[in-house]
C-alpha cells in the first residue's frame, strides 16, 4: 500500500485500505462521518475525495477530482477524472463512469454499464473481454 505524504486521510480508525492500493497526492479519504473500505489495487487518484460509508472493490480507478460520497463501488470499476457518485449509489462490477459524469444519489448501474453525462445516462456496456484484461 501506498499514501503519498500529501494524501490526507481523517477518522484513520475507521478507513480500511488493503494492500497494494495506492492513494496518489493531495487525496483525501474521510472516515470521520462512517468506515471507508478501500480494496486491493485500487488506485485513488490526485484531489480524489472517498466520503466516509464509502466502499470501493478492487482493481478499481478513481480518476482525479471524482468524489464518492456514501456509495459502493464494485470490482474493476473506473471513475472518471471529476465525476460524482452520489450517496447511497452502487456501482456494480466493471462499471465505467465517464469524466465529469454525475451518479445521482441512490441509482443503481448493472455490471459492465457505461455512463455518462449530468445526471448520467447509460451509453453502452463494457465486454467481458474488455474486463478481463483490465485485471
């Protein structure tokens, strides 16, 4: 595992990270408001901001400046540079959330969905072949 010295992390009892994830500069998980789980290989990108509640399965990409508030994400997800999870969402497996795409509060996306826009919409779905390679 891996924090840069510039990552801020608040309610440390409370945030789980496993190993081999990495949390890039000026990051910032919040445990203090609930527990946050970050799974193995998961790599939180520069300014990304985890909300305390907030879980993210493994293999999965949180570009830089997106924000995920109490939700789930699922394994191998990617979350574009400033998209917005909102509270409650759940992002199931290999999801791709486009850059500065929105994901209201309490939506749910399907496995392999593809969305983007403010609020997002799906466009498309990843292929199992494409989710297999991302591992």
């Amino acid at each position: 595992t891996l924090v840069a010295k510039t990552a801020k992390v608040q309610g440390a009892e409370r945030v789980r990270v496993a190993g081999d994830a990495v949390v890039r500069g000026e990051a910032e998980i919040r445990g203090e408001a609930g527990p946050v789980g970050i799974g193995r290989y998961v790599d939180v990108g520069p300014r990304a901001i985890v909300h305390g509640g907030a879980s993210v399965g493994s293999h999965s990409l949180l570009q830089a400046d997106a924000v995920i508030h109490d939700a789930t994400i699922g394994v191998g997800c990617v979350i574009g540079k400033g998209a917005v999870i909102g509270s409650q969402a759940v992002l199931k497996d290999y999801c791709v959330v486009a850059a500065g795409a929105v994901v209201p509060d309490h939506s749910v996306l399907a496995p392999f969905s593809i969305v983007a826009g403010a609020p997002c919409r799906l466009l498309g779905e990843v292929s199992p072949a494409q989710a297999d390679e991302w591992r």
